[in-house]
C-alpha cells in the first residue's frame, strides 16, 4: 500500500519548513455563465453569487506542526492581480464591495482565513475568467516569509447542453475538503449544474453517481459508493488524496476531481519543483517545462530515501489522465524517481493541469 500521495501546490521554504498552500471552496469547482453581454451589462448570470455567497478557505499546512495545521500571522487577498483593499473593515473598499474577509475567531468558530465572494464577478472580471490569490505572512522567531496560492473562476457564455457541470463540493463551511486528526473524516458531495441552476434528483430524477480513488497512477471505482455523497477516512488518505466523481445524466457522464488532505498524516511529500513557481509560459522559451523531484519527508521535516520510485499522474480540471499511453517513458503506471511537465500537456488543454505524485512500494 502507498504511504503518502501529494498535490502540486507545495513550496519548500528552507529557513521555516514545508509549506503546503491550498485555497478550497466548500461548494467545489466555483464557476459562473451567462447568456449574453449586452452594452457591458450580464444578463442570465449563474450560480448568482448574490445568493449563494461561496467562500474561499486558505489552508496552509506545516511540516513542523504535530497535527500539521498552520495559522497564518496575516493574509494579504488579490482579485485579477490588484490588491483587495480591507482598509475600512472586513468589507473590500474597491471592487464593488465584491468581497468580504473571513479570519479565524474563538468566539464565531471560525478555524481559517479566507474571503466570502457577496457580488457577481462576471462584469467586475469583464467577461472572462477571475483569479483570486491569497499570500500568507509566515513567521518564526524573527525569520518571516510570504508564501502564497491562486484560485480560478472560470467565466464562460453558455448555453443548452454546454452549461452542464458537475462538481464536488463539501457541506462543510470549515473543514472541507482537510482531516485534521486521527479517526476524522471528509464528506464529498456531487453537485450538478446546468447554466449555473443546480440540478438534484429530485428536480430530474434521471442523475446516477460513481466514486472514484487514484491509485497507482489510475481511478480505481470504490465498489458501493454509488451515492450522491461519499465518506473519506483518515484511514483511507495518505497525507493527500484524489478522488473523482461521474455524474450520468441521460445516460452522459460528467466528472468533476477533488483532493483530500490528511494534516494528521506522519508522512508528506516534498516535490521539490523546479522551477519554483511551477509555471510553463508559452511566450517565454525558457519557462516550456516543470520539473519535480520528490522526496518523502516525515511529520518534523526530516526527508528520507526510504521510498525513492513514484508514480506521477497528470490530469486535466475533471480527472482525464494525460499521460496514460503505456509506451511513453512519462506513462502514468511507471515508477519513477523525477518527472517533468512540458509544453505538451498544456497545449493539449490551454488550460492548468494537476500532478498527482504516489509512492511506489
């Protein structure tokens, strides 16, 4: 059995430790479409963020926290790359009013940092796909650095069948999506939308589900987990796992991937990417691939050979695996000790890709 797995979204700081940095939504994948721009103005805007209100989370995890949880001194919020500005209170100042921040507080229970998006953004991101980040402020003792994450909102013009969406989301505000101790659990919940209208079984009566788990560089069905919902053990992660979900509706499937973070988990990975900022740029041709040599490290931070080969799995946002072709020296089901993301895989999606990285027995 595989010991540990690992998102991408990690940073290794060598004066505080290892930093995994994570913005989660409870309610999944946030998307919004609309019908039409008509004279700059949307019309038909959904999920109507007025309503629902989502909320962003940032977890940052620490290799040299016993339960591996870590609070940020401060956290300074970024919308399209300018600065939200929080300066009159915990309503933004600019940007309509868009945001509010959250922060942790005995009193309310609140665990976590983060922002609560009130307003539509399709207009405020003129039209197209909004990016939120979040850079947290770590310190200890006098040494302080600032570590830091992105979260995108894709925004599309949509219609008919192009609109159907399916998406993991949890019912928790505070703990989705992280186990933070021993015997804990995480709830997944599959969420169906179409042209941002939730759809249930319900309202249709014709949704079927399927749960999945990667496993040695492939999505394993977990046998019975045909419900809407689907229960995550401590015992069932090892330190970070991914899991997927088909939706059939009409007899078409629809998926939607989300990762599962074990904070209480002994062990970790340590991807070591170079370059640093994991970023491929097709303008620059010095910037056309990522490489990434993991180490397993234990819960104090102490890295260890123990476990030299693993299996590295890239995939596109809803779990389609990119490099499953046997006969390729990057093919999924090899174990590997380094892997390197190239311009290949981004150009196949235009889009961000994940990599999933699983210790080899």
């Amino acid at each position: 059995m595989s010991i540990a797995q690992a998102s991408t979204k990690i940073k290794f700081n060598k004066r505080l430790g290892t930093f995994t940095v994570t913005i989660v939504s409870p309610s999944g994948d946030l998307f919004q479409n609309y019908q039409d721009n008509v004279n700059g103005k949307a019309v038909g805007v959904g999920p109507d963020f007025t309503k629902t209100k989502p909320r962003l989370n940032l977890y940052v995890t620490s290799s040299r926290k016993a339960e591996g949880i870590s609070t940020p001194d401060a956290v300074v919020y970024y919308f399209n790359g300018t600065k939200i500005d929080f300066s009159a209170g915990t309503t933004s100042s600019n940007f309509d009013g868009a945001f509010e921040k959250i922060a942790p507080d005995s009193k309310s229970g609140e665990l976590y940092y983060g922002l609560r998006i009130v307003k539509n953004l399709v207009e405020l991101s003129n039209f197209t796909s909004a990016v939120i980040r979040m850079e947290a402020v770590m310190s200890s003792g006098k040494q302080t650095d600032t570590i830091g994450a992105s979260f995108t909102i894709p925004i599309t013009k949509g219609n008919s069948e192009s609109g159907f969406r399916a998406t993991i989301a949890s019912p928790s505000d505070t703990s989705a999506f992280i186990i933070t101790e021993k015997g804990g659990t995480a709830v997944l919940r599959a969420d169906f939308y179409l042209n941002g209208t939730e759809y249930t079984d319900t309202v249709s009566g014709k949704l079927s589900y399927q749960w999945y788990k990667m496993s040695g560089g492939a999505w394993v069905a977990i046998v019975g987990a045909t419900s809407r919902t689907y229960t995550v053990k401590e015992e069932d992660v090892h330190s970070y796992g991914m899991y997927r979900v088909a939706i059939t509706y009409n007899s078409v499937a629809y998926y939607d991937q989300q990762g599962v973070t074990d904070a209480s988990d002994p062990w970790t990975i340590n991807l070591h990417p170079n370059p640093a900022d994991e970023t491929i740029d097709e303008d620059d041709s010095t910037r056309q691939s990522v490489t990434y040599t993991p180490k397993v490290a234990s819960s104090d931070g102490t890295e260890t050979d123990l476990y030299k080969n693993f299996y590295f799995t890239v995939t596109d946002a809803t779990g389609v695996i990119l490099n499953n072709n046997s006969s390729d020296a990057d093919y999924c089901k090899k174990a590997l000790t380094t892997f390197t993301v190239t311009m290949k895989y981004m150009q196949a999606q235009y889009n961000d890709v994940s990599l999933d990285v699983e210790t080899v027995d």
